[in-house]
C-alpha cells in the first residue's frame, strides 16, 4: 500500500516538472496495489501515479478538490475508486 500524507498541494511530476515520482523504482511500483490518500491532501499532482499498474484501489479523501493530468495512466487494474463531488 502507498499512503500519502500531509497537507496542502501535491507536487506535479509531468515531463516539465524537476520533481521526480519516489515510488518509481521497479520493485517499489511493482508491488503496490492500493493507494490511500489521507485527509488534508488537496490536490492530487500531475502524473502521480502513473504506471502504476498493479493498483486495484484509491481512498481519495473529501480535502482532494483537483486531480491533474494523466493521474491514473496505465493503472490498468483500477477497479475501486470513489472521487468526492466538486473535484476538477
């Protein structure tokens, strides 16, 4: 399980970004299958998850109020999510 914490933005990992994603590395994303946003999150950043493609499920909290680009791309097993009303 990832878990992301904290509050306020999330960083943008898109290509123009000099941010790079931790959870990258091979053996890291292989083995994650359920991404848990905790509460004071409020925005989910570009490119977060992408790649991902063992996860089968996100807890997105009520704080989240935007999701960037291309967030979930190639989680092709994601069968479980629940996005709270108003988030662009």
């Amino acid at each position: 399980m990832l878990t992301i914490k904290g509050s306020g933005r999330m960083y943008d990992f898109g290509k123009s970004s000099s941010y790079s994603i931790p959870w990258w590395d091979e053996d890291v994303r292989s083995g994650i299958t359920e991404i848990v946003i905790e509460n004071g999150v409020k925005n989910i950043g570009e490119y977060a998850f992408t790649g991902l493609g063992p996860v089968k499920k996100v807890t997105v909290p009520d704080s989240v109020k935007s999701i960037g680009m291309r967030v979930f791309h190639g989680c092709e097993l994601l069968e479980d999510i629940n996005i709270p009303e108003g988030v662009t």
